[in-house]
C-alpha cells in the first residue's frame, strides 16, 4: 500500500519505498535506538524501506537482524558510494522514493529521489546536502513522524 502526498501548490506524490542511509541517519555511532526501531516497524506496511550503507562502524549485520523483514539492507562499498547510491534509487524508481540521509555520500541519491530529507543530527550533516533537500529535521524520529502522519508532511512542503 503506497504512500500518496497531495502537496498543494506542487504535486501528488505516489511512494512506494523510503531508502535511507544508515550512520548518521538511522544510526548514531552505528547504533539504532530503540525509538528508531518502533516507527521502522510501524512504517514497514505501508511502504518497502532499504537502507544502503557504506557501513563506517561495521554494523549492517547487526541492524538487519534488528530490523528483520521490515528493511532490506545493502552494503556498499569503494570510491564511489554516492553513485552507488544515486543509482539504487534509480534502480527502485526515483519518482516513487523518499531517500535519507545526513553525509556528502547521499547528496546524489537526494537529488534523484522524488522527496528527500536531510537529518541534521547527532553525527551533524554535510552542510551542501541542506540545499538539495525538500526538507530537513534533527531527529531521525520526527522523519519517520513525518511519513507516519503525512500531513505533518504536507504541511511543511505545502506552497
């Protein structure tokens, strides 16, 4: 069951997956909260959830065994994660996707996805990625809030 956002002043969005990147985003210090863990879970049946990870703590394994069938996680690795990334969104459907993220690796798949948003939190954010994204929050939490009750979304992308 997808996602729609009907963003008045712009357009209608039909969502059928959320691709997030993992340090910094849905983790801290390779970890994810509890609180995190929760709304992934109350997330994960209304729309497929990826997480593509260059794995900087070495965590994956442990974050898709947390998280079980409610994300798909996928390592990547080498000199050019961003295109990596850019190209995963491209692979799922840029136009159906929200991807996001908090490093200069997620700037492309930002671009390419039909919303992005930008986390501004405990690991900080790649300053550049603030002007790519729809919008940006400092808590991984209010992101998912954001896509739990889409008129908070709709509300702050409303023109």
């Amino acid at each position: 069951m997808p996602l729609h956002l009907q963003i008045p002043g712009d357009k209608t969005y039909t969502i059928h997956q959320v691709v997030f990147d993992l340090n910094g985003t849905l983790a801290v210090g390779g970890e994810i909260s509890p609180s995190v863990h929760q709304l992934l879970t109350q997330l994960a049946p209304h729309v497929q959830l990826y997480v593509i990870t260059a794995d900087t703590h070495q965590t994956a394994p442990q974050v898709q065994q947390l998280l079980g069938d409610a994300v798909t996680v996928k390592v990547i690795s080498g000199a050019h994660t961003a295109q990596e990334k850019e190209s995963f969104v491209e692979s799922l459907g840029a136009q159906e996707t929200i991807a996001i993220g908090n490093g200069a690796n997620d700037m492309k798949m930002l671009e390419k996805a039909a919303l992005s948003v930008a986390i501004i939190g405990g690991e900080g954010v790649y300053g550049p990625l603030l002007a790519v994204a729809d919008l940006a929050v400092t808590r991984m939490e209010d992101a998912l809030m954001l896509l739990l009750e889409p008129n908070r979304l709709v509300a702050t992308l409303r023109r």
